[in-house]
C-alpha cells in the first residue's frame, strides 16, 4: 500500500494489482477519509459595535498587508522615536519596510543628484537603520525630503517636516503625520494620511507590548499564574480601546491558550484557542498564515488531550494552508504534513491488526468447526 498526500484532494492511497482483500482494505480507507470530524468555526459580528470602535481600528496599525510579531515590535519602536523626535523639535522621518525600490527604471534619474532625495537619503551608509527579522527601519532627520520614483512597501511616519512629491509614488500600507507635517495634495490622492494620535498609536501599543512581553517571561519561568494576569491585563485594554474584534484581541487569546497548555489546562487552552482563531478569520480570512498557525495550536492541543480525530483534522487544515501560504518545501509546511503522515500510518497500522486479528479467529473458528465435524464423523 502506497500512501500521497496532496493539499487539493487531501489523503490518497493505493495498492499493488497483488494486494488480497482489496475491496475490504478499499472500503476501509474509505472509512478513513470520512472519519475526519469537520468543526464550523462561526464568526458573528457584535451588532453593538460603535462607530468609534471602527474608527479607532481602521486608524490603528495595519493588520491586512503585514501582521506579525517583527511588524508590531518595529511599530513600538518607531512609536518611541517618534515621541522623542516631537519632544526635541526634531525633524524627519521613520520607515518601516520590507522592501524599498524604485517604483521604474528610467534612463536620467532625478534622485542620484539630489541630496533630499528619499532614495539618495536611504541609500547612504551613513543612515541609521535597525533590522526586526523581514523588516528594516529607517530613521532619517531632515527638513525637506522629496519622494520621486520610489515604492515604500510599509510604512512611513512624518514628523513635522515638509514632504515633496514628483511622480511615481508608492507607499503600500500606511502613512501616519504628525500635525505640523507639511504635505502637498499629491501625496494625499496618493494615500489617506493618518493624524499621529500619542495615546492610540503611542501609549497603548507600547503598554501592550510590555504586558505581552512579561506575559512571556514568567510563561517561559513557569510562572503561569502571574503570566494568566498579564495577557488579561493587556485583553482588557486591547478590547476596551480597540473594540472586541481587533487582531490585537485573537493574537491576546492565542497566547492565553499557549499558556494554559503548558499549564496542563486543556479545556480553558481549547477554548481561548477557538476564540483567536475566530477573531484571526474575520479579520485574515481562512487562507493566512495565523489561520495556519491556530489550526497548528489546535492540532497539537487536541493531540495531547488524545482526541485524536480533532487533532488530525486541525494538523490536516494547517498543512493546506501552509501550503498555500509558503508552498510546499517550507519548514511549517513539512511539519504538518508530517504530522498528518503520522497519523495516516496510526490509522493504517490499527486497521491491518484489526483485519488479521478477525482473520485469525476466522481460522481458529473453522480450524475447532473442522475437528467438531471429524469427531462427529468417528462416532
């Protein structure tokens, strides 16, 4: 017996032409496949929601283009650069990006002779610059800068300096200013620019961050009580401020259900698991790489609590994301396959010695039949 695993048609398997009892094993498999128990995830919006709740989320940093822990810790940095900057009087501005190219390849470039140049500015040696994993933030302190032919896959935050804009312009995600930022009506038909706003995208995300980093120290310590408070801590602010729905929330309540796992705590675990995880999907869909990673945490939770049915599934549906997501060489992507091999070969083995165990008392049974049959023959 041959076992695929293919993300698009799920579990194959196939036989030698010899195999014997082939319309037995194949109904059997069959079995298999439809044993998986599917589990709707149902996702209600709270009809209660204010406007100022949306307002405040759609203001807040962008969850749809990039979301990630690199994402939101190059965020609380830029924020605390920011802050300084505005109390200093300094000028310039801050850019958090994956990737920053010239938007066309032109034959007289207007950027290699201007020192105000965004381009000119980046590329020199001299500009400070930190790395968070996939992500470069920029600090750059000037006056005037003039954005021509350059697209900023990210973010960029002005702070009280004039923006100059030519042509060929493209920032992807965000572009925050700060009141005395000087922009032209260019950059505005360009993207939507949002007022820097201290509390909101300053304060609070610097208090999440500090509750969420402690909440993982004394996880990593063991101290999981003192962990439990932190993140709810940090759930009740999120939730209050943003509203209930925001990816904030789901990626709050995923990390309570890492908590209560290593806790031993399966139930409360499963249950602030499926809470993120609806979040994660109202927000990210079903095809995303959080998505992928909640069905992971499922898999393994409902693995150690011996739902073993559960547990494939979720290992099954992480693997088809991942699949989608990263492709089918990434590490996250052979983990789940491997996980859902493993359990292919539990199911095929268990099936076997269920088939040759029957087979044997079939034996015996007529082996006894044949001596009551000859003994009867005697007398």
């Amino acid at each position: 017996m041959v076992i695929y695993l293919t993300p698009q048609q799920g579990l194959q398997l196939r036989w030698d032409n010899q195999q014997k009892n082939l319309p037995m094993v194949k109904t059997v498999c069959i079995n298999i496949e439809t044993e998986i128990v599917t589990k709707e995830e149902t996702v209600q919006k709270d009809s209660t929601n204010d406007n100022k709740s949306k307002e405040r989320i759609s203001e807040t940093l962008d969850f749809k283009k990039h979301w990630n822990i690199n994402w939101k810790k190059a965020h609380v940095e830029a924020a605390k650069m920011i802050e300084e900057m505005v109390k200093k009087n300094e000028q310039g501005i801050i850019i958090i990006a994956k990737n920053i190219y010239k938007t066309k390849h032109i034959k007289h470039d207007y950027n290699v002779n201007n020192e105000n140049s965004l381009i000119a500015l980046i590329n020199n040696k001299n500009v400070e610059k930190r790395q968070f994993r996939d992500y470069w933030l920029y600090i750059i302190k000037k006056k005037l800068i003039v954005l021509n032919n350059i697209t900023i896959d990210g973010n960029m935050y002005v702070i009280n300096c004039e923006i100059e804009c030519k042509k060929d312009i493209n920032i992807t995600t965000q572009l925050f200013i700060t009141k005395d930022t000087i922009i032209n009506q260019q950059l505005k038909q360009i993207i939507l620019p949002i007022e820097w706003d201290t509390k909101l995208h300053h304060d609070i995300p610097l208090q999440l961050q500090n509750l969420n980093d402690k909440g993982e120290k004394y996880s990593d310590e063991g101290h999981f009580d003192e962990a439990v408070l932190y993140l709810q801590n940090a759930l009740q602010i999120c939730s209050s401020t943003f509203g209930p729905y925001h990816p904030y929330v789901g990626d709050l309540q995923n990390n309570l259900g890492i908590i209560y796992r290593k806790q031993g705590h399966y139930h409360k675990s499963i249950m602030w698991y499926e809470k993120g995880l609806e979040i994660r999907i109202q927000n990210f869909g079903r095809v995303n790489r959080v998505i992928a990673d909640s069905y992971w945490n499922l898999g393994r939770i409902f693995e150690i609590a011996g739902n073993f049915t559960l547990s494939k599934y979720y290992f099954d549906m992480s693997w088809k994301i991942y699949t989608i997501v990263y492709g089918e060489w990434n590490i996250e992507t052979c983990q789940a396959k491997r996980k859902v091999e493993e359990y292919l070969e539990i199911m095929i083995y268990k099936i076997s010695h269920i088939n040759f165990s029957q087979q044997v008392a079939i034996n015996c049974s007529q082996h006894i039949q044949g001596k009551k049959n000859k003994i009867k023959l005697i007398l």
